[in-house]
C-alpha cells in the first residue's frame, strides 16, 4: 500500500511537472517569418532604418513555386534590432524570427557613424542570431541593395546569399570574416575586421585596369540581358568597429594571403609575362605551407619579417613561349619580385591609411608577452604603423597546365 | 481464499479517501468512515459466502473423496478394478478411453488393456501388447516374458492414472494385485520446422516445437555432454504441467538454480499451460516495460547460452524456452551475430543499434527540433518543413501522434490478418497513411517519412518483448519533446538509464556486463572475435569460468 502512495505522488508530481516549466517557449515552424537578410541604415536622429528580407516558405514547395513572391522587403524605422521584431508585426503576419539570418548588411553610410557600434551589440544579445554570419556592407543604402537585388537564377534568396558569399571568399575577392570576428576583433583592439563590400550601383562604363581584380564593387562592368547588377568585390575596412575605407579585390586577395586566420582557396590571377611585356599570363595560386612571421620586438624599432611560400600552376601563356629550366627560375624570380612589390604597397598602406594590420600578426605576436597586460600595455594598434615590415615571397612552380607544350607559333604560321 | 480477497479488498479502502472528504463536509468524519468501512466488510463477507454456497457445490469435498480413492492399492478382482476405472474415466460417455478383454493363450487368465487411443499408439499396442498375449501357447510363462517391451508395474490407482493420461498402455490381469504398464504415448503434434519469428540467413533453421521431448532432443543434439541436466517438475495443481529445466550441471550456478526452483515451488496454480503464461509468474518486474526473462524459439540460441551457465526452462505446449536470467544485451543480440563474419556480425549490430535508437527519438527528435529549436535545421529544409506544415490544421505532436497510432493500428491489423487477405493490408496501408493522408493536408509528407523511417526500424529489432519495449518507450519519449523539447527528451532518457540500471533479472544487473563492468564476456554492442571469447559470463557466477578455447 505504502509504494503503491508513493507511486500516486510519483505520478501526481510528474503531471504537475509540465505547469511549474511548460512550453511557453514553444512556437510551431510554421507560424514563424524567417527573416533571411537583415539591414541596417541610418535613421533620423537616433533611430536606424531597418530593412528585411523574409523569405517565403511557400517558394520551397515540391509542387512548384506558387504565384506568390519567392521573399518580402519591408524597410521601417526601428530603435533597435530586437525590438524591431515586434514593430514589423504591423505588417508581418507571422512571429519575426531571426533563426534563419543568413547575413546582416550594413550601408557604408552606418558603417562610418561613429555611433555604429553601439547599434552592432545589439546582435550579442539576441539568441537567435548566429554569430558565424558574414556581415556585408554596401555602397549604397541597404533598402536600396535588397530591393535592386534580383537575382535571376537563384530566386531562392538564402541560397544566393550562401553562394555568392561562398564563391567570391573562394575567389579571395570579399573577406571570408564573420560577425564574430568583428566582436573580437574590435575587443582585441589591435587590428583591422574586413567586411565583404557589395553594391548594386555600377559606375557608368565601368573602370579599365590592368590586371584583373584592381576593382571594387560597382567598378566591373557587367553586361548581359537584364542581368543581375548586385556585386561582391573588395572588402571594407573597420577599425575600432567603425568602418575607416575600403580594399580592392586585389588587395583583399594579398590581404588573405597574409593572413593566416583565413582560409585561402584556390586564386586564379595574372601577371605581366616577363618575355613578352604586352601579354599577362594567368597563374593558379594555392597556399600549401604556412607564412613565416618572426616579430621581433626586442630593438627600438620592432621589424615583422614575413616569408609566403606560395605554390603556382601557370596557366594561360598567350605569348605561346615554352619554358625551359633556365626560364622558369626568371619566371620564378619575375613573379616573387611582382608580388612582393605589391605585398609591401599593401603593407605600407595599412600602416599609413589605416593605421593598423588586417594581416592577423597581433595574435603570433601575443606570445611575446608574457602576461596579457604586458601585450595592452604595449598598444599593437599604435606601434604597428611604424614598425618595419620585410616581405619576401617564396614561389614554386608547379605545373603548366594540362598540356604543358606549346607549338611554336611561327612554325604553325609558316 | 476467501481470507486472502477480503484482506485484499479492507487494503484498498485507501480508495475510498474520495469518500472521506465527502464525508467530512457532513461532519463526524471519523465515525462515518468507520461505519462505512464496517458496513463494507459485512457486505463483501456476505457476498462471498452466497457466492460459495451457490455457484459452487461442494467439490472440494468430493475431490477429497476422489483422492483418498486414488491413493489406494488396486484389487486383484479384474471384475471390480474395471468397474473402478470404468467410473473414474466415465465409460462409455468418454469415448477415447479404450478398455479390451482378452483372454490370455496359456495360461488361460482373464485380462484387460486400458489405453486412451489418441494418445497412444495403437498399431504398437496391437502387435507388441495384445497379439504376443492372444497367440501364447507356453503355460508355464510369465507375462512380463511374453511382452516384448520394457514393462514396468505399478498397484496405486494415482500411479496407475497418471501412466493412461500419459498415453501408456496398462494391462491388468485377473488375480494379480498390479498393474503391467507398457510405454505407448504418442501425442500429436508439429514436426521440427523452420523458425519463423527469429530468422537468420547463415546459421541453423530449426526452431523448437510444442514437444517438450522434441525440444530436449533438440538441445542434447547440440550438447553432447553427460552434465547436461534436464530437470522436471510439475508446476501446476490439477493439470500438472511438466516444467523441463535445462543446464550444465557443472557450470550453472548452484545459488542461481535453487533461486529458480524456489519460485517454481512457490507457485499455487490450477495449470500454466505454457511458458509464456509462466514467463509473467516468474517476473520479478510485472509492470516494468523491461523485459527480465529472454524467450527465444531457436535450439542453437538456447543451447548457447545453456554453454554459457544460464538456465533453460521448456515446456510442453509451448514452441519455444525461457532463458534466465536475461540482461538487456540478450535481448538485444541475435544468433545470427555470431554466424555471421566478425565484420558482417559487427555491422549488423551497428545497424539494430541504429535501429533502435532511431525508433525511439527520430520523431520525439523531429517535434522537438521543429517546436523548439527551429535553428538546427538546414534553412532549405526549415523552409520545406515550414511550406508543407502550413496548411496541415493540427499542432505537429498531434500530427505525429496521430500517425504513429495508425502506424500501429496497421500493423496490429495486418499481424492479426489472415492469411490469404494479408497482402492488400500492406497495400491498403501504404496507400493511406502515405499518399491520401499527405493529399488530404492531415499530415506533412516529412512527418510520413520520420513514423514510416521509425516504424521500419523497429522491425530490426527482432526479440519481441524488447520491440514492444522500444515501440512503447517512443511514446513517452514524444510527449516529453512536445512538452520540454530537446531538454525533456535528454531529461527522460537519463531517467529511463537510471531506471535500467536500478532493475535486476534474478540477481544479475540489467546492463551486466556493460555496468557493472565485467571483465570477463565482453559481448555488449560489438562482438568480438570467437578465438578471444575465452570466459563465460562473470555475472552468472558460474562453476567453471573458463571456456577453454585458448588450449
């Protein structure tokens, strides 16, 4: 009789169990609008303007896209972040969540309030943003971007963002940071957080240079029928969580090179041929070793020496030379020397544009110290514009493409 | 008894605290609970009095008289020891029961056979009892020499009975005191045939049948070894069923046999017909949804694990043996593991492990994950979900519920389906739990694929008592996720390991020898390698621990 009690209060106390926590915190998947993209703009006085772009789950269905729109684009003024959730119900149906957030952009015009980073915190404290969403700032305003933003081929908004982002961070053409590193990087204070920069506005004509990725977002021209006119290219800079400039393609590319935190892929560039000065040829890079750095901090001025091995297949040679073994170690040398060149001009402008690395170097030379307060006290940030920054490049030369022979042009000619 | 139903029912008046709150609105509580309590017991005694008088005459006290008749000797009169037994087995109404006279050639004596044709064999009777008896010429000879099989004798009627109701033949010969009994039962039953419910592709076909016999000749095939003990005992009162219980003497632990053969004594019962019945006697754990008691219908199963030091039990009438004690392994393994190669083996035991698990979470996990935590979903598939579920009217644990009700319902029907109409269950089925349900908007195409992908992997569980076990469990499972999310789910399966590791079968640890650690059989979720099998289970306590393989 007596377990049989206890087994009544057992079961008493489970039932009351569900009323003491409950599911209060439960909301169906289905009565949810997932916010997809998230932008901010400046507002009037304090307020910023947010815009965003829910996506329509109706789009996913397997009997085929359904008449209605594949996203929504809402644009309002909001306090906050957080509590603009629940202002957008005036117009959503659904219970906004950010669950889905796969970017959040930023306009350059924000970018460069010095207010921005008290509306940038705002993501710490919702739980449901992901901090492992890249952050994109754009030329013009974010209402503008979403709105001129159509893509023709993936109408699946998520998809597009995911991909564009992932294949240009292949490319090296947009930084491959992400929220979280701008909180950390701004907390750390001694270095630089880049930001993927994308436009839809494109400069009439487009910008002639050289090689192939001098550009920045808007600069390329693109043609094409009603072609989508969104482009990823470059990186904007932030310093102390605020944005202080930009870098061309070819300079986050260097900038990706240097760093050891990101990921560098497979980068397809070119190079002036140093036979024939009035072709370029095109080279696939590929990191296979790390960057030597040795700080050195001991003497009165402290002196960074960095070494990159880099590994190139060579690709395209419009000259139609065939190279020998001699030639090779002048190719070799021509290449080390052009990079280099253009890694020291990249070094050089950070030290005095930006006044602070995006290169990662803060963190090899933390170890120098031995106390954290040790390396504060020291002021990364203010002793990085003059220190003394060597850069050698270290190339190898792997293979000529697929077929590595060419025929002899005045042969072929004859 | 009528003791025993009235202390049982006085306990229960804890039930009636309802009553006393009503009651003590009124005023005196205790005065009226009393009363009322009183009032209770008067009725029940009289009821149970009525009941007696009534619907039962006094049987037991004929029974009595019927013993007292049994236990005596018979008569040398064949005339009276005939009518006796004429008036035990109601001859001529009990039309089976077959009494012959015939007069024995030589020694010109008077004699009858009582056999109970169905049982028995009459083609032997006839040319190895009746036919040696009639031709006889010899006067000198005795009649044990004239029979050609072994015959034994026997004078308590009791005795005498229990040999006819065993199909033997009795021969009883005027002037004699005894009766001669010849061995001739012969029970009708199933031959050895494949078995059906626990099926291997490599590895021995046989299964147990309904012949105790059969099934101890199937097990000694096995292992030839003079320790092999099959021990019998009647367990039951008035259909006095035979218990076989099986093991190696020299390796069963002595503590472990006793234990068993304690509870089987204890036992009061009319009849158990079979081990199923006598699996919930033996129980420790009735109510608990973990099995204790392994049940398996396969010879070679059996006989491994009588190798190994457990006990078998076998019955009559039952196609299959109870192996004690069970842990969770047992009834999580299969013979086939073994039969199969080390890696085969291996594989497929990661295979039911999967199984298993995902039968009990895949949709407490999906109702989870789609209630509360909507961001560990891949956002192609969040939208998918989010699409089909739109237009489904019910909250996604009633639409999960409601499918894996009719996902048992299906398969409760087409277990119970005969035969040649089985096969459109199937279809049938299918077709409306998949396609009309999905067409109709009651359920979301993804919530169809999570019940059928749990359904079917249930079925990769092959003991029965562990695959309702599991089926079970998942409902449980579900309505904490529904409730609680991934935290209610996590919070029941620590409760439900706890719990498993708290139960015992017949003193050995549920999870032995995973918990408790045991070092000596390591066979839990992986096999290993037969040649490193070198000991018999630790927990068994076994006489001879070694299996000897290494020598």
């Amino acid at each position: 009789m007596k377990t049989r009690l206890g087994l009544f209060h057992f079961l008493f106390l489970i039932f009351i169990l569900p009323m003491l926590s409950g599911c209060w915190d439960q909301v169906s998947i289905d009565k949810r609008a997932y916010v997809v993209a998230l932008g901010l703009d400046k507002g009037e006085d304090n307020k910023i303007s947010i815009t965003y772009l829910i996506a329509n789950p109706e789009f996913s269905k397997q009997e085929g896209p359904s008449s209605e729109p594949a996203h929504e684009v809402i644009t309002f003024p909001a306090n906050d972040i957080i509590s603009a959730k629940n202002t957008a119900n005036a117009v959503i149906a659904k219970e906004i969540t950010y669950n889905m957030l796969n970017v959040l952009i930023v306009s350059e015009d924000l970018a460069k309030d010095p207010e921005f980073i008290r509306y940038m915190y705002d993501v710490t404290k919702d739980r449901e943003i992901k901090r492992n969403i890249p952050m994109i700032v754009t030329k013009e305003k974010v209402k503008t971007f979403l709105l001129k933003n159509k893509p023709k081929l993936e109408t699946r908004i998520h998809k597009y963002f995911e991909f564009v982002l992932e294949n240009s961070n292949k490319a090296g053409l947009t930084p491959n940071f992400k929220l979280h590193s701008y909180f950390s990087i701004t907390e750390s204070d001694a270095g630089l957080f880049l930001a993927p920069y994308a436009t839809t506005e494109q400069i009439p004509g487009g910008k002639y240079t050289v090689g192939e990725d001098e550009l920045l977002a808007g600069e390329l021209k693109i043609e094409g029928e009603e072609s989508n006119n969104s482009q990823f290219l470059g990186s904007a800079v932030f310093k102390e969580g605020k944005m202080i400039g930009t870098m061309n393609g070819e300079e986050t590319r260097l900038t990706i090179v240097l760093n050891e935190t990101l990921e560098m892929g497979e980068i397809y560039a070119t190079y002036p041929d140093p036979f024939s000065p009035q072709y370029r040829f095109s080279a696939r890079i590929m990191k296979r070793e790390k960057n030597d750095v040795k700080i050195n901090l001991n003497g009165y001025t402290p002196t960074i020496d960095v070494t990159v091995p880099l590994y190139m297949d060579i690709l395209s040679i419009h000259s139609m030379e065939t190279f020998d073994n001699g030639k090779i170690e002048q190719l070799k040398f021509h290449i080390e020397e052009e990079v280099q060149k253009k890694l020291s001009k990249l070094i050089k402008r950070t030290q005095e544009e930006f006044k602070g690395e995006a290169f990662g170097w803060s963190l090899i030379a933390r170890k120098k110290f031995w106390t954290s307060h040790d390396f504060e006290k020291f002021d990364w940030m203010k002793t990085y514009p003059n220190m003394k920054v060597n850069v050698s490049v270290n190339v190898y030369i792997g293979t000529f493409g697929e077929q590595s022979k060419l025929p002899d042009l005045n042969q072929v000619r004859d | 008894m009528v003791d025993t139903i009235y202390h049982s029912l006085s306990l229960t008046h804890s039930n009636l605290q309802f009553l006393y709150i009503t009651l003590y609105f009124g005023g005196t509580i205790r005065k009226n609970m009393e009363l009322y309590i009183f009032l209770e017991k008067m009725r029940v005694k009289r009821f149970f009095k009525k009941l007696l008088k009534e619907e039962h005459p006094p049987f037991e006290k004929a029974a009595t008289e019927d013993d007292l008749l049994k236990k005596k000797q018979i008569d040398s009169s064949l005339a009276d020891t005939m009518e006796l037994f004429k008036k035990i087995y109601y001859v001529p109404n009990n039309s089976d029961v077959n009494i012959r006279y015939i007069e024995i050639g030589g020694i010109k004596k008077n004699a009858a056979v009582i056999t109970i044709s169905s049982i028995s064999n009459t083609k032997l009777i006839e040319e190895l009892v009746i036919r040696p008896l009639l031709i006889n010429e010899d006067e000198s000879k005795e009649i044990e020499l004239l029979l050609s099989p072994q015959v034994r004798k026997a004078d308590v009627i009791e005795d005498i009975l229990v040999e006819i109701n065993n199909g033997n033949t009795t021969l009883f010969v005027d002037g004699e005191p005894y009766a001669y009994i010849i061995s001739s039962g012969n029970f009708q039953g199933r031959s050895v045939e494949k078995a059906e419910n626990e099926v291997v592709v490599k590895g021995p076909k046989e299964s147990f049948n309904e012949q105790a016999m059969t099934n101890i000749s199937l097990i000694r095939k096995r292992i030839r070894d003079e320790k092999l003990i099959v021990e019998s005992t009647t367990i039951s009162k008035r259909a006095k069923n035979e218990l076989y219980l099986v093991y190696i003497k020299d390796i069963a632990n002595e503590e472990l046999i006793t234990n068993i053969k304690n509870k089987l004594n204890s036992l009061d019962i009319d009849s158990i017909q079979n081990l199923s019945v006598l699996e919930e006697y033996l129980e420790d754990h009735i109510y608990s949804l973990f099995p204790t008691i392994l049940y398996t219908e396969r010879p070679d199963r059996a006989s491994e694990f009588i190798e190994d030091g457990f006990i078998v039990l076998l019955m009559d009438n039952s196609p299959d043996s109870l192996i004690l004690p069970a842990t969770f392994w047992s009834f999580f393994h299969n013979s086939e593991d073994h039969y199969l190669r080390f890696l085969f083996g291996n594989f497929i035991r990661i295979l039911r492990l999967m199984a298993l698990f995902i039968t009990l979470f895949i949709s407490a996990i999906y109702i989870a994950i789609t209630n509360y935590h909507v961001e560990m979903i891949p956002a192609d598939l969040l939208l998918a979900i989010s699409s089909t579920r739109e237009i489904v009217p019910f909250p996604s644990l009633v639409e999960i519920l409601m499918l894996e009700i009719a996902f048992e319902l299906i398969r409760e029907g087409g277990l119970r389906v005969p035969k040649p109409i089985g096969p459109t269950i199937g279809i049938v089925g299918a077709l409306i739990l998949g396609q009309a349900a999905v067409q109709a908007n009651l359920v979301s195409p993804l919530v169809v694929i999570i019940v059928a992908l749990g359904g079917l992997s249930s079925f990769a569980i092959g003991d029965t008592n562990l695959n309702y076990t599991v089926r079970l469990l998942r409902f449980p499972f579900l309505i904490s996720a529904g409730v609680f999310g991934l935290f209610g789910l996590t919070a029941l399966f620590t409760i439900c390991l706890l719990y498993v590791t708290s139960i015992k079968s017949f003193g050995v640890p549920y999870l032995a020898p995973m918990t408790p650690n045991d070092s000596t059989a390591k066979d839990t979720i992986f096999r290993r390698l037969v040649k490193n099998e070198l000991f018999r289970p630790g927990y068994l306590k076994p006489k001879d621990i070694e299996k000897k393989a290494g020598e």
